[in-house]
C-alpha cells in the first residue's frame, strides 16, 4: 500500500510539473499571412480615417502605415494578413462634414500589416468590353449575381445565364449610365452585366462564371466630351436579384 501511494505521488509530482511547465509556454496565434484577406487600398484624402477597405466595405487603418506607403498604390488591390491593435485617440478637424474641431474620429478597425501583396491585374485580353450610356440601358436586363469588386482598371463580377457551353461568357459587356451629380460628390455609373447574344440561346443548361470588365471606357468617355477626368467615380452594379453594390473606381 505504501508503495503504491509513493508511485501515486510521485506520478501526481510529475503531472503537476508538466501542467505548470505547459502554462508558461506562450500561446502562439495564428499566422495571419496564412489566410490573408482581399483589400482595396484607398486615395489619399481618406488616409486621416483609413488606409485600406475591405471586400465588405469595412476600412482598416494601419497602424504601421509607414512601412509601406512607398509601396501601396490608391485604388489596387492587395492580399493582406494583419492584427487588430488599438486604435488609441486621433482627431480630426473637418468642419465641412459635420465634425466638431477636435472631435474624435475612430476606424471601424485598426491593424498592423503583417504582410501585403499585389493582386496582378488580369491581362486586358481577357475582359470584357465596357460600353457607356448604350441606347439599350433601360431595357438591359443584368446576369451579375454578385461582385467581388474593383481590381485596378477592371471590375470582377459573377454572371450567371442559361445556354449550351459557357463560351456566351465571350458575348458579355458591362453597360454603364452616367448619372447626373445629384447630392453625391462624385460621378455615379450604373451598371448591368449585359450578354448582347441572349436572344440566340437555344439551350437550357444553367452556367455560372466570374467574367472581368475593362472599365477604361470611363476615361475615354470624359476625354471625348471634353470634361477633366475625375480622380474616382461610383460604379453601381445592379444585380439580377435587383440588389446594388456601390464600388470606388480610381481612374488609371
């Protein structure tokens, strides 16, 4: 019997030795850089709030903006693995939108980069066209089921439309109206992912795919009325669902 509560004992010695060995050993968290999120890196005059937004529209101001404002260009997008850290106070003095001088402006996040790399914009042979203010708009009926956003000069979109193969995907357009400025203080573009061959389906199998659209037609769309090209301009995707995402295009 005392052997055996000598054995006992000291097993319990043992374990309580490695139970508190196993406290003191740093929990490690997960490599950010392993899942990295998509990000849109914002123009200049947002920099006060944030640097980068989100795919769903959430900003995130950098911490350590520093050590990479050489490399981060407006409007591109970026795989990016971060932290969350605290924001601590910052002040803002922007009277002309309703904020009190010195009020206390917050980031819905605030991060440090821990890694950040260049989404390579697709090669323009393998977009769509875009067309601007075509007779159709009103008519156009849109297969975008949803977005992923704006890669540079090129807007991603998932379309989906009944037919035979999924080569109908090389007839797609995006069509954009140009509204007129209303109480936005930029130029909105309501747009429809168009396939301009529908009329000639004969098939009724159901196909899904993430089609890209060259939105350059924009620039030369201001170029040729005359009027100064804007720095960035709202592009509004109108679903199938009848659902609207609003995108920030920073013109190239």
């Amino acid at each position: 019997m005392k052997k055996f509560i000598k054995h006992l004992f000291v097993i319990s010695t043992l374990s309580l030795v490695l139970f508190v060995q196993s406290c003191k050993e740093p929990c490690h968290e997960p490599d950010p850089c392993l899942k990295p999120e998509t990000v849109t890196a914002l123009s200049v005059d947002y920099y006060s709030t944030a640097h980068f937004s989100t795919t769903e529209g959430n900003l995130l101001f950098a911490t350590n903006w520093d050590e990479y404002k050489d490399k981060v260009v407006p409007g591109q997008s970026y795989e990016m693995g971060y932290t969350e850290t605290d924001c601590g106070p910052r002040t803002l003095n922007y009277p002309a939108h309703g904020i009190k001088e010195g009020g206390c402006v917050v980031p819905q996040k605030c991060i440090v980069i821990e890694c950040l790399t260049l989404i390579e914009e697709p090669k323009c042979n393998d977009c769509q066209a875009s067309v601007v203010n075509p007779s159709t708009y009103d008519t156009d009926g849109s297969t975008a089921l949803n977005s992923t956003g704006i890669n540079g000069n090129y807007l991603n979109a998932l379309v989906g439309y009944s037919g035979c193969t999924d080569e109908p995907f090389k007839d797609y357009r995006l069509h954009l109206k140009h509204l007129p400025l209303g109480e936005s203080l930029n130029d909105i573009f309501v747009a429809k992912a168009v396939n301009i061959n529908a009329d000639n389906i004969i098939c009724q199998a159901y196909w899904e795919k993430e089609v890209c659209f060259d939105l350059s037609a924009i620039k030369a769309y201001f170029t040729a009325n005359g009027t100064s090209v804007p720095e960035k301009v709202i592009i509004r995707l109108e679903n199938r669902d009848n659902t609207t995402q609003d995108f920030t295009y920073h013109i190239q």
